[in-house]
C-alpha cells in the first residue's frame, strides 16, 4: 500500500502534523477570526442576503472585476445593474417573495443574474440541471411548483418535451433566454434579455427586507439512489458559506479570481467556489462545462489564483498527458471536495499547487468540514457539532447501547457521521417533508436530540479532524469483513493502463454478504494486464476485499457532478443478458481473472463454486 493510502486510512493525527498549518493560519489570524466572529454573530432574523452582499461590492469596489466569461468582463457595479435590470422586471411582473422560479440553463453569466435577482425579490431560484431528461427533468420541474420558468435557449427542446406536461396555471409565465444569438422568443415566451435591456438598474427596495431565514434556492440531489429532491438553500448558508470557505479557510482577497468550471447548480460552485469569491470581493471565472483538455489555459487567460474542484475532475486532469506546462499556471491554491489519496501528493506536486483545502459537506446537510491547515488526505474540522457513532453495516443500523444510545467511536475508528441538529446548525431538510424525516434521527445521544444522518462513514483522525471513508451505500461486507470500495479502487487506479474504476458490491447465489465487483476505464486504444491487476490486488489487499467480478467499459455513466451512478451498474452486475461489455472472474482458489463465460456463468449460478 502507498504512503498516501496509508495516511488516508491508517494514522491518526499528531499535534506535530498540525504545526505548519497553524503558522500558515496565524499569518492572517485577524481576518479569519473577523470571519469566525462574524459568523457567530448571524441570527435568522437578520436583514442579510444574497443581493445585499452584490451590493455591498457595487458600492465599495465599483469598478474591481466581478465576474469573467468567454471574452466578456464585467465589474461589481456592472453585475449589480445587470441583476437589478433583471429584479426590477421581474417585479414589474409580479413575482414577490416566496415565488418559485425554475431556472433551466446552462453555466452561463445568466446564471448568477437571475440568482441575485430573485434573492433581491426575495424570490426562489429553483436550479435545475441542464442534463436532465424527460422522467427526471419533469420530476424536478413539477417539485419546485414553480410560477416562472426561466428557460435558455439551449434547454429549450428537452423543456419542450415535457411541457405539454407541466399543467401551467393561468398566470404562469414562461421566459426565454437567448444564448450570444438573436433567436426570437418561441410562441407563448418572453424574451428576457429584450425585456430587461432597458429595465431600472437601481437597488430594488425588496433587498433590504430579505432575512438570513429566507430560502433563495432550490439544488436537487445527484439522484443516483432515485428520484432527486428538492434540498431548501437558505441565504444564511450561502453567506456564511462565504465566510467558512473565502475568508476562515481559502483566506481569499478581493485580488482573488476563482476559476469555476463546475456548475453553478450544485452546492460545491454555489458555495465553495461563487460564495467564496463573492463574500470576499473576489471575482469569478465561469465555465459553461468542464473541459481538461483547456482547463489549464483558462486558468492563464483569466490569471485565476485559486479554482473549486471535485475529486473526479482532479482525476481527469492527472489523466492529460503530461506537459511542460503543467506548472505553467497561475493556481496557488484550490477548494474542494473528493480528492482521492492516490492522486493528492502527486496532483500538488505536478501542477505546483501548494495548497489543497478539502472540505466535506452535502448540499442539505447541516455539518461540514474545512481543511484550514492543509493536511494532506484529510477532510478537515468542524466547528460545528458532531457525532460520529458505531455503524452495523450488515443490519444498516448505528449500534446502540444497553439504554438504546448511540455509541461515539474511539479515535482511529470509523463510524457514521452525524450533524448535530441546533438553532445554530439547523436542518432545513427538502420541500418534501416526508424525505427530511427520513434523514433526522432522535434520542441520539441523550434524551430529546437530534441529529442529521449524512450518510457517509467516516474517521475519526483526532484533534476534531476526519477523513472521508464512503457512502454507506457503497460500503459492503462480505466474508463478515467490511470493505471499503474507495481503497480498492485506490489499489486498481495505480495499475497500468487504468483510467479509473468504480467498486460496489454483488450478490452471489448461495452466499452471504455481497462480492465486490470494479468496473474499469481503461485509458484510450488501451489495455490492462490482468495478471497484473490480479497481483497488485492481491499484495495491497485482505483477500475478503479483492474483487471478484471485473468489468471493462468504454466510459462511465455520470451524473451532472461527475458521479458514477453505481446503481445501475450494481443492478446489471454479472448478467450476461444485461452486459454486453467484457466481464471477468477471479474463481476460488485462482490467482488470475479469467472471462466469465456462459458456461462458468451457469456452474456459479447453480452453485457450484465455494466462494
């Protein structure tokens, strides 16, 4: 096993790993605790929001840039009159506070305007995901029972495939927005952008009244387990998002751009990444996709200091040929989630990227962790309040005491995090009551409590610090052993010609527990060594977490956030009817992957193995 995976999954912390992040905090220890003091200080009620921090920069760094795109610049007054065009039309027409406005673009400037706007009115964005189809897209649509429908003009032939199923109330009003063309608005649409070209570019008087308590958006789930849900984003998330993420961990300036090639509809580019910059009076540089091939030249075109990640995208990069330009660029620092142990020294050091702020967070989830002191393969803390307890993974339940108490793990151990649930840290769960209910557990720890299940195992490392483990759902037991699929996949991303891979577990017939089972990427016109593969599984891991089942595939199936959708592929598992890709298997008492053939498909599903 690496160094790096044996960091990850084996060494607690010492006080002595915590030293140079704590000198590189102490040089600019005023202003990260005026960001703590400031975020202590918020209460529901008061009179802070969205719009009135795009205001605050118009007002006191007018001409300082905002926001970059393509070739277009804007600075913090010219994006504030740009959303104020955009809110003052919008009131012209009715909308008023608790107003749900379904948003259907690309990542696009458009998208931070109509944002802000709807903040300022005291309105809801409702964030749908451009990838969404039919079923899903209409599910989502439907959920956020909007009264406006912004729709860009290249999400306009999904959204006309769903409308005659929407059901429109008579005051419904339907938007279109062009995309850089001069595309008239369909029959039945709005033009916005000719509608707001000339609309008042002053304050809208609504801004002033709109409270920390007051939702502004809605970010659904990936979906990957379902149907997604509606998760209620709340100003006060989003401002002290900013706080939490520029000032108290990234500690970025108003000389700052972040380079932002996620979408603006996930809670990783909302927050880390727009709330970041914009609290601090830096600026952003959107993207409309991610793309790894001209993401290092973005960063020199827009002289980005800083960008927000996810681990999948940090994968892709360090998939790139390598260059001599590879250091070339004007990154000091990133701020992100999911970079895997197996790349992180490696990705720091090829990129020349000295900082690496992880942090751990859900789009609904009340707790979160930074990484202020830039430890490698580390999560971060928290300065919330937390619990991580003893987790059953055969029985899916926390395992109680003889009072019927959850029980804390001891340092070094994993378990399942959860989020105290406080006036402080609230839960505003999703629009449908029914889901938020099923995330809350209560009695946790001492009578009356509550908590929030993130659903994530994790490590206590010590000195209030964790390392991501796994979903529960993708942690599986079988030999009476727990494996964990992030370090197998660990394991097969090191061996040659592997692009990347995904773990799950599999049911066998005739035995207890799930098998595991990795589907594989291989890199382009390449191949992988199977003895290999074999090899280096079997020297890094307990043979329980070996896998079994390998599968080849020609790319992964993702959500819009570049998840792998793992349930799909763990429902199509071994079935020779269901998969038409390559399918191996290692048999008892084998050394090597062989394929699975309809013979040796049949003899194990007769039960003839002992696995």
């Amino acid at each position: 096993m690496s160094a790096d995976v044996q960091a990850n999954s084996e060494s607690p912390l010492r006080f002595l790993d915590l030293l140079p992040g704590i000198g590189r905090v102490l040089t600019r220890l005023p202003t990260r605790l005026g960001a703590l003091k400031k975020m202590g200080s918020f209460t529901p009620e008061d009179k802070n929001s969205v719009g009135l921090v795009l205001e605050f920069n118009a007002e006191k760094n007018p001409e300082s840039l905002a926001l970059l795109y393509e070739e277009q610049k804007y600075t913090h007054r010219e994006l504030n009159e740009w959303v104020n065009r955009y809110a003052n039309y919008f009131s012209s027409i009715g909308v008023i506070k608790g107003d749900v406005a379904a948003v259907f673009l690309d990542n696009r400037p458009e998208m931070v305007v109509i944002i802000g706007a709807l903040a300022k009115l005291g309105a809801v964005a409702s964030l749908i995901n451009p990838n969404l189809r039919e079923k899903v897209l209409l599910h989502c649509i439907h959920m956020a029972k909007s009264q406006l429908f912004l729709v860009g003009e290249e999400m306009l032939a999904p959204f006309e495939a769903i409308k005659p199923q929407l059901q429109f109330e008579t005051d419904d009003i339907l938007c279109f927005m062009p995309d850089g063309s001069d595309t008239p608005a369909p029959d039945g649409y709005l033009n916005l952008a000719d509608l707001t070209k000339d609309a008042l570019t002053k304050n809208p008087d609504t801004t002033a009244t709109i409270t920390l308590k007051d939702p502004f958006a809605y970010i659904f789930t990936s979906g990957t387990t379902g149907m997604p849900k509606a998760s209620i984003q709340t100003h006060l998330r989003w401002i002290s998002a900013g706080y939490l993420f520029g000032q108290w961990t990234v500690g970025l300036t108003p000389a700052d751009i972040i380079y932002i090639p996620l979408p603006l509809y996930h809670s990783n580019g909302l927050y880390a990444s727009w709330s970041a910059a914009t609290n601090a009076g830096a600026a952003i540089a959107l993207r409309r996709k991610f793309s790894a091939s001209s993401f290092w030249a973005d960063t020199r075109k827009f002289k980005a200091t800083t960008f927000g990640y996810i681990g999948e995208l940090c994968r892709y990069l360090m998939n790139q040929p390598p260059s001599a330009a590879d250091r070339k660029n004007p990154i000091k620092k990133v701020v992100g989630n999911g970079m895997r142990p197996d790349i992180w020294r490696a990705f720091k050091k090829r990129f020349g990227i000295s900082k690496v702020f992880e942090f751990y967070g859900s789009s609904e989830g009340n707790v979160i962790f930074t990484n202020i002191l830039n430890i490698d393969c580390c999560a971060g803390l928290s300065l919330s309040s937390y619990a991580i307890v003893k987790y059953d993974i055969d029985i899916n339940e926390p395992i109680l005491d003889k009072n019927g108490y959850m029980q804390k793990v001891e340092r070094g151990e994993i378990g399942l995090l959860l989020g105290e649930i406080s006036s402080g840290t609230p839960f505003k769960g999703y629009t449908d009551k029914t889901e938020t209910n099923k995330k809350i557990f209560r009695n946790v720890l001492e009578p009356n409590d509550q908590y929030f299940n993130t659903g994530d195992l994790v490590r206590d490392i010590g000195f209030r610090h964790l390392q991501f483990i796994d979903r529960l759902g993708d942690t599986f037991r079988w030999k009476g052993e727990n494996v964990s699929t992030t370090e197998v996949e660990t394991i097969i991303n090191q061996v040659n010609g592997v692009e990347g891979s995904t773990v799950y577990g599999v049911s066998i017939p005739g035995t207890d527990g799930r098998a595991g089972m990795a589907t594989i990427i291989t890199v382009e016109n390449g191949s992988i060594d199977h003895k290999e593969l074999a090899q280096s599984l079997k020297s890094a891991l307990p043979s329980y977490a070996v896998p079994i089942f390998i599968r080849i595939k020609s790319h992964f199936d993702t959500t819009a956030t570049f998840k792998i959708k793992k349930v799909d592929l763990g429902k199509e598992a071994f079935d020779l009817e269901k998969v038409s890709d390559p399918l191996y298997i290692m048999l008892p008492g084998e050394s090597e992957y062989q394929l699975l053939t309809e013979d040796i498909h049949r003899q194990m599903m007769e039960n003839q193995f002992r696995f």
